[in-house]
C-alpha cells in the first residue's frame, strides 16, 4: 500500500506519491496538480471541498471556509486572530474552550475538522489515481508551527483516515525534493513563502543527509497579507471617490479580494493590470464600479514592508546559528509567493547571489513529504533527516520569567530532564508551565502546557525529588513524564486548564539550580 506525501497549504494543498524510485505529483481528474485548502456549504447543507468550494467563493463568501490552516490550534483571544478577524468572510466564534469555531449557518466547525476535509479529498484523490487504498502519510507543516499546531494537523489526518507517519518540516520537505539524488556536499537555505506562512531554514546537504543547521518563521506571514494589502488599497481609493466603505459588504469585499490577488499574480509578468469589478455594490446602486489601474512599482512599494519583514527573519535565523549569507551555496525558493519579481530581487540582494528557481514552487514540498513517506515505508536509511526544534522550550520561574530547557535549533528527537521538589512540609502537588518562544517572560511566549504533579507523597519540604522529562519526538511533539526518584514509581502528570494561574510554580525549586 503506497504511503502518499501531503504539503497541507493554507491556500492549496499537493499530494505525492514515489512510484518506481520517480516522485510525482498526484493529479486530479483535469490534470490539476494543487487542490484549493477549502470547504463551503450550500443552502441545502451540502459540503464542498477543493475547486467547488473555491468557485462559491465569491458568491457565497460567507458559506466558504478558507485559511482554517491560520487558525489551527489557536486561541480565539490570541492577537493573531483578532489580527486576521477582519479580513475573513465567514463568521468566526469563541468556542466554550476559548478556541477558534468557524461558524456557517448553524454549523460550527473547528479549523481542525476543516484541515480534515481537505485531507480527506487528498486522500481520495491518491486513491483514485492510485487504485488502491490509502491509509498513511507523511505531512508538512511550518517549520515554525508550535507544539499544538503540529498536533492538531496530526489530529485532522486521523479524523481524515490517515496516520501520520511523520510530521515534516516545509522547507526541510522542500531540500529533500531539492537534493534527491544529488550527491555533492553543500549548504542550501530553503526560502518558502507560502499563502499564510513564511518560513526559511539553512540545512547542509550531501550524500542522502539533510542537516538542518537553524530555522525561523512566521506563521502570520503569507500571500494573503499582499492580498489584503492591495485589497485595502482599492478600497482606499473607492472611499476617497465614493465616501462608501465597501468593507462592510462582504461579497464586495470578496470579490475585491480575489481581484487583488488575480492582479498581483499578472503583475509577476506584466507592468501594469486594470482592476475592474462592475457592479460591485448593486444593493445601493448598480452603475458603482471599479475600475483602477495598478503598476508592478506601486504593488512593490505597498508590499515591500513585508518582503522586508521576511529578510529580518532570515537575518535573525542567520544570527542566531553564526552563519552569512555568502555561506550559502544555492537559495532555493518554494511557495507560490517566490514568483514575485519583488521576492526575488530583493532575496538575490540580500544573499548576495541570485536564488535557484529551478524547482516547482507549488510542488516542491508535497514531492518532498513523499520522498520522506517513501523512505519511511522502505525502512530505508539512504536519506536521514537531522531536524530542529524551532523555538525555544522554557519552564516558568518566580516573577514570570522563562527559563530555557531546550533552546530552539536543538536536533529532534531530543529529551531534557530537571529535578523539582517541594517547597512546603506535605505539599502534595507543583503546578509547572512549560512555554515555547525566545521571549525572556511569559507574556512574551506561547503557553504549551500546564500541568500538574499531583499525589505527591507525604514528606519534609524539599526531601521529595521527582524527575520531569520532556521529550521532542522527531515530529516535533512534546510530551512530558515525571519519575520519583526515590521510589522510582511513575508520577501522574496531568495538564490542567491552561488558563489556570501557576501560582504554585512560583515555589517549586529545581534541584540542580540550588
Ligand atoms: P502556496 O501556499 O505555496 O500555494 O502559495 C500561494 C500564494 O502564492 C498565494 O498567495 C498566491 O497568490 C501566490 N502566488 C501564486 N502564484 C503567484 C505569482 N505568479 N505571483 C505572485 N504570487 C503568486
């Protein structure tokens, strides 16, 4: 049974298979390699997924679901989100747990369910060009998505069917399809600018070995930030005209968006695009229109600040691992988003060395993932990825301030243990909190967990000594174990709300720090 490769994109997703040593992108029924990341309904509850949900788009913006990839595993709350809010057609609400619910009429669905349709029309679609079923995969993610997010994504396979056999970086899923077959010794950095996300990672090459050195990105960085930007911009200029705000029509506001996007694609290879939408109001009156003209030198001064955001990224990511751009032998770039003149010119200025565009954009990732499902299913051990965790993993100390255990570029799979003890005569339990972020306070940084070490035995304070280990697995999973060490049994450790306030962190003391 062949185990396919799946690059879930927040726009599009790719799946892949190895057939006879060769990857290939799977095609659709019309020979389309990529599957919009989309689900609608219609008025008679029937679900859409893929190329129909993206054409009720614009006609139904609000019955359609996009960008659920952004809003995996986050908190409704989050400023990420309150960021995005505006610019989504469909209704978004807090659930009872705090977390995104992605509302159309009297459905609420989880980004996580949507994540699942879409994998659920991969799966099929391999299925069907394969003949034969398909039950396993290998999934990229962001090099940057946190521990909840990569377990979300792995939690939308299982509801698709599919188990993960492994979860794999983007850009490290971009090197593999890179390198495969390539024996000479070399550093590459994997420049991949997607349709939410941004993430570049530097890895040394050769010989079937992928290591990766350092790796950053942002998660709230992507194609649809470019898309929004222009989209404002014709907005702008029709409230200067008109006095009418046309974001408070959601099909106008869509269908602005989608020729924002449609523009900034021409622009890529022409000059200049018209921007005409006709009727674009009809409800207060049907002769209001559109009709801009926008140049490929004013779409790269309004985009320019976040092209600009990206190469702060790679600077900060180069720093951080003691390497220059002139280090690097080839650029390579993947995403959709590579295609933009701007990216380019500005990347070949900053590595100093124009970027290798030889590889697919659009496919590189996905061909990559099945490379690495093909080696897995193979058990073979001709390629080995050497990979990292990209942020760091602190523990919560007095005055909330973080103490790194794991720092961020540590190779996976990779496990850190620390002794605490009690600080109270009898204290049967210590609330710890576990954050992921380079921040040096807990406000600064992702929450992961908080759990608790509870039925703590009965003892003086500080005699207690109880070993907690977290472990990143080579998905780059945590998971957390505690040991007392002087009985040896296995300690309950139990995540608890993670709104809770970890006062009792405040007096848990490590062993080793004293
Ligand atoms: P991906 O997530 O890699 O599929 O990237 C999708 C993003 O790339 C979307 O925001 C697209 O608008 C953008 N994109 C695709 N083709 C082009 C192009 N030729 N020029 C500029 N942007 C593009």
């Amino acid at each position: 049974m062949p185990v396919i490769g799946i690059d879930l994109g927040t726009s599009n997703t790719c799946v892949a298979v190895v057939n006879n040593g060769r990857p290939q992108v799977i095609l659709d029924e019309k020979g389309r390699a990529t599957l919009p990341s989309m689900m609608s309904l219609n008025r008679k509850d029937q679900v859409f997924v893929g190329h129909m949900a993206k054409a009720q788009m614009s006609v139904e913006p609000e019955r359609t679901i996009h960008s659920a990839k952004r809003l995996l595993g986050q908190r409704f709350n989050s400023e990420d989100v309150q960021r995005l809010l505006p610019f989504l057609t469909y209704k978004v609400t807090q659930t009872d747990n705090g977390l995104v619910g992605l509302v159309v009429d009297d459905h609420c669905f989880s980004p996580t369910e949507v994540s699942a349709a879409v994998l659920k029309k991969v799966k099929s679609l391999a299925e069907t060009a394969l003949r034969e079923p398909v039950t396993q995969a290998v999934i990229s993610v962001p090099a940057h998505f946190d521990n909840t997010q990569r377990k979300e994504t792995k939690r939308a396979a299982e509801i698709a069917g599919l188990e993960v056999l492994r979860i794999i970086n983007e850009p490290t899923a971009a090197a593999l399809a890179y390198g495969f077959g390539m024996d000479a010794a070399h550093t590459i950095a994997v420049y991949d600018f997607g349709g939410g996300t941004f993430d570049i990672s530097v890895l040394e090459i050769g010989d079937g070995i992928y290591n990766v050195l350092a790796t950053g990105g942002d998660t709230f960085l992507g194609g649809n930030d470019f898309n929004q930007i222009v989209a404002n911009w014709i907005i702008d200029r029709f409230r200067t005209r008109t006095r009418i705000d046309l974001a408070d029509h959601p099909i106008a506001k869509q269908r602005i968006l989608d020729a924002a996007e449609f523009a900034k694609i021409q622009l890529s290879t022409q000059q200049e695009v018209r921007i005409e939408l006709l009727q674009i109001a009809p409800e207060i009156s049907p002769s209001l229109a559109i009709n801009d003209t926008l140049t490929r030198a004013q779409l790269d001064a309004l985009c320019a600040p976040l092209v600009d955001r990206s190469l702060d990224i790679c600077q900060s990511v180069f720093d951080s691992a003691g390497l220059h751009g002139e280090n690097v032998d080839q650029i390579v770039m993947v995403g959709g988003m590579t295609r933009m003149p701007l990216i380019r010119k500005k990347v070949q200025e900053w590595f100093g060395r124009a970027p290798n565009t030889q590889i697919n954009p659009d496919e590189a990732v996905g061909i990559g993932a099945a490379i690495q499902a093909m080696a897995l299913d193979a058990c073979t051990d001709d390629i080995l990825l050497l990979d990292v965790i990209p942020l760091t993993l602190s523990i919560e100390a007095a005055g909330g301030i973080c103490i790194p255990l794991i720092p961020k570029n540590t190779k996976v799979p990779h496990r850190v243990s620390r002794t605490f003890t009690t600080s109270r005569d009898n204290q049967e339990s210590v609330i710890i909190s576990i954050f992921q972020g380079e921040g040096s306070h807990t406000q600064d940084n992702i929450r992961l967990a908080t759990f608790e070490l509870a039925n703590i035995r009965h003892a003086k304070r500080m005699e207690p000594r109880i070993e907690v280990s977290l472990r990143i697995d080579v998905n780059g999973i945590l998971s957390i174990t505690a040991v007392d060490l002087d009985s040896n049994q296995s300690q309950s450790v139990q995540i608890v709300d993670m709104n809770l306030k970890a006062l009792d962190a405040l007096n848990a003391q490590e062993v080793d720090a004293l």
